[in-house]
C-alpha cells in the first residue's frame, strides 16, 4: 500500500512513505482551470527516488500559464531528501527537507532560493476489503526577502473496484498574500506499471473563482 498512497497524494505528493530502495515513482499532471482571473494553465512533473530503507530523494518541476486578465508565466522547482519512519504495519510519519528555485506559482510574486520543511503523517486500512489510505502533511516555505508560505495538506483515497480507486484531495497555502484553499476529486485506473487519471478541482477559499479540470499519469520504475 506504501505506492499507492505515495502516489495518490497529487499536491501532497511525498506523502509519509517513500519509495523501496533503488524503486521509482514518476507523477505528471496537467491542468486547466478557468476564474476570475482568466485561463490558467499548469503543467508539473515530480519524481521520488528511494535511496535506502526509510530514506528518499524527491524533485519537482512546475510550470503555469495564466491568460485574460492577468497574463503571466510561472516556473518552479525543487529538490529534496525525506525521512520515513514506520508506525506499526500500515502507518508512517515523514519530515522532508527541500531546496526551492525559481519562483512560487501561486500568490504574488515571490522568487528567489529558498526551503521547504515537511511533516506528513499517513496511515492505510483494509475497509471491506478494499485498501484506502489517508495522509495529512504541513509545511513551511521561506524564500529570499522574507517570503514566507505555510501550506496544509490532506489527500484520502480508497480502491472501489480492481485496478479503480478515488482520491479526494484539499489543500490551503497562505502568508505573504497568498491565500488559496482547494479541493480536487479524481478517479483513477491502474495499469500494472501506469495510473491515469482524470479530476475536477475547485477553489473554496472565497477569496476568489477558479476552478477546472486536471489530467494525471503515474508511472513505477
């Protein structure tokens, strides 16, 4: 279950657990959303690497376009190493420590070298025979001239047929002037080495209107 729940956490992408020593997991997404503010379009690729037993290496890659009534280009990445700790047969607790570059894709501008510190805690059950998971994770972000960002996330999944799972996802990321808290619903079909998935996100923050449609492929190594 340790794969499926590292997959499944999208925006949590880490999750608590990390991938078995010398095994890979690679997750592209693409989204387009429409609000407000315009067509916004999003692009990311993020990959985990397990290094040893409990020891992981992680990177992401993250590109935005944003057309009507603001008209920019966003890219992002970062790289880090995480910490996996087993608690008992069917839980974990992680702490992730991550280099950012380039500039954040959401809020105001905010750019520059900085890092990211992760907690996640996650745990899988058996619920009438079928697996499910759920993973809860907060963060804190701190660019160069003081840009700060905190971030909480929680992505819950649970398989319903052979090869077919859900997964719910929420996320808030605020501080700086950055204020946006979304929800993302996906239904997900696993062929042995790939996953595809297809989701619908949505703002709720009330901050502002934004919502769309996200494409997702998985793929173990």
């Amino acid at each position: 279950m340790a794969t499926v729940s590292a997959a499944g956490c999208g925006e949590a992408f880490a999750g608590a657990w990390v991938q078995a020593p010398g095994e890979r997991l690679e997750i592209s997404n693409v989204s387009r959303e429409t609000g407000e503010f315009g067509e916004n379009w999003t692009s990311d690729l993020h990959i985990e690497y397990g290094l040893a037993e409990g020891w992981g290496l992680n990177a992401k890659i993250a590109s935005q376009f944003r057309y009507g009534v603001i008209e920019e280009d966003r890219f992002a990445m970062e790289a880090g190493v995480q910490r996996s700790f087993a608690l008992g047969d069917r839980g974990a607790f992680g702490v992730k420590a991550s280099i950012l570059g380039a500039e954040a894709l959401n809020g105001p501008d905010c750019q520059g070298l900085g890092y990211e510190t992760r907690t996640a805690l996650g745990a899988s059950r058996s619920l009438l025979g079928r697996e499910a998971f759920v993973n809860v994770e907060a963060a804190r972000r701190e660019r160069e001239e003081g840009c700060v960002r905190n971030l909480v996330e929680v992505a819950a999944g649970v398989e319903i047929a052979p090869r077919w799972r859900t997964l719910v996802k929420a996320w808030n990321e605020d501080g700086d002037g950055a204020k946006t808290t979304k929800v993302e619903a996906g239904l997900f079909r696993d062929f042995d080495r790939y996953s595809a998935g297809l989701g619908y996100r949505q703002e709720v923050s009330g901050a502002f209107q934004e919502s769309g449609f996200v494409v997702s492929l998985w793929g173990r190594f």
